[in-house]
C-alpha cells in the first residue's frame, strides 16, 4: 500500500523559525498525530511534506522517492485546512469537482464521483448551496469531499476540529475513521489536543520549540518516560 512518510535530517526555516526534524517514518495507511503547542512547528511540518515551500536541508521521502523537487500536485496527498479553505463563489458541488476538472475527465464522469461523495458524507442536499451558507460541519465534509474525491494516497489534516462544537467533532471523528476504513489512505492530522490524538491516532508525534521530540504509540502517549520537556508539556511533572 503505498503512503509512506520518510523524514531524514529536516531543516526548514521560516523567518526566525527553524524546523527540525532528525528522523520521522510514517507507516503506510496508519493515522498519525502531529501534537504540540500553538507555534510549535507542527504546519511547518505539515506544510513541508505538502510541498508549500522548499527544506533548506535534510531530504522528505514519499514511498522512497525524494519529494525535494516534486510538484505539489504530483505528490498525491489530499489537504484539509483549518479554515477549510473552500471557494467561496462556488457551489457545494463545483468545490467537490474542482480538482477533477483539472484532470479534464468526461462530465459525466466528474458528477458521478462527486455525487458518490455527496452519498458518502451525507451532504447531497447542500450540493447547490454555497459555502457562506453552511455549518462549520458541513464545511468540512465538502472540503473532505473535495480532498478525498482524488484518491490520495495521504490525506493531511491541520487541526480539523478545532472550530467545532463538542457534539459535531464526536460526530467528525466516527467519519474519520470510516474515511480510513474506505479509502485506506495514510492520515496525518496536527492537532494540540491530547485526547484527540489518543482517540485518533495510532502513533502521536510530539513537536516542541520547533524540534520533533519524541514518537509513541498513542496508547502510551501518557507514560511516564518522556524526556523532562515533553513530561511539562503533557502535565505529567
């Protein structure tokens, strides 16, 4: 299955900011958590295997292969944003297809799979309606729609439920393991959020100050051998 996050001696900097990252791997088709305070570098992170800006040094591997130069839409990962970035002119439906058209596949062709979509997160009745008239919720099934509906083989999701209400993200996060289930797609999801990334996750990477400081399975994600910086950041001294 392919989905596989590779991360060697990463540098990346941003103004002031330094990102660093000395080894990162990502199993294929596994949901990985990205935690870590406001501004710790977890975007920087997400953004860097996105291809939004280029590493100063260090290489990022994407099924073995240097993504280094790889355009961005070559990368074949599907991007969720906080603010889900949906077109605000465009209709539920045309966000959906928007990536599809690109690909100039046949008409029928783009409407049967963004009306699959539609089915799958239960959105077909906003299919005219704009994004300026929707729920926080309902924005982010069409933007995972209008991610999903390319086949990525990574999906990356920066701090997904966030802006939702306690009863909207239970909700968002029973879709997001079906999303796993069905698409089979490696997640990578930045949150800030504990209980999110132990609900969630399979392995959580803590990021601090901007350097990656520890990966673990998120079933321990509370033990008490952690580094005296991460034990300060989860509470535990």
């Amino acid at each position: 299955m392919p989905g596989r996050i590779d991360i060697h001696d990463l540098r990346v900097t941003r103004g002031e900011f330094t990102l660093e990252v000395d080894e990162l791997s990502i199993n294929e088709g596994e949901i990985f958590a990205i935690l870590g305070t406001t501004g710790s570098g977890k975007t920087v992170l997400m953004e860097s295997v996105a291809g939004a800006f280029p590493v100063n040094s260090g290489s990022i591997l994407l099924d073995g292969k240097d993504i280094d130069s790889l355009p961005i839409q070559q990368r074949h990962l599907g991007i969720l944003y906080q603010d889900y970035a949906l077109f605000p002119h465009m209709t539920v439906h045309d966000n959906i297809a928007y990536g599809l058209k690109r690909k100039r596949p046949r008409p029928h062709d783009i409407d049967e799979q963004v009306n699959e979509m539609l089915q799958l997160f239960g959105i077909e009745h906003l299919a005219d309606r704009f994004p300026g008239v929707i729920s926080g919720g309902e924005s982010q099934r069409t933007a995972l729609a209008r991610a999903l509906v390319m086949r990525p083989e990574i999906l990356i999701l920066d701090e997904p439920f966030s802006a939702l209400d306690p009863t909207t993200k239970k909700q968002m996060y029973g879709l997001l393991r079906c999303v796993h289930e069905r698409f089979g797609c490696t997640i990578v999801f930045v949150t800030h959020d504990f209980n999110e990334a132990q609900t969630l996750a399979d392995r959580v990477g803590v990021i601090l100050d901007g350097k990656l400081r520890c990966v673990v399975e998120a079933a321990r994600l509370f033990d008490d051998e952690h580094a005296p910086e991460v034990k300060r950041f989860l509470g535990l001294e």
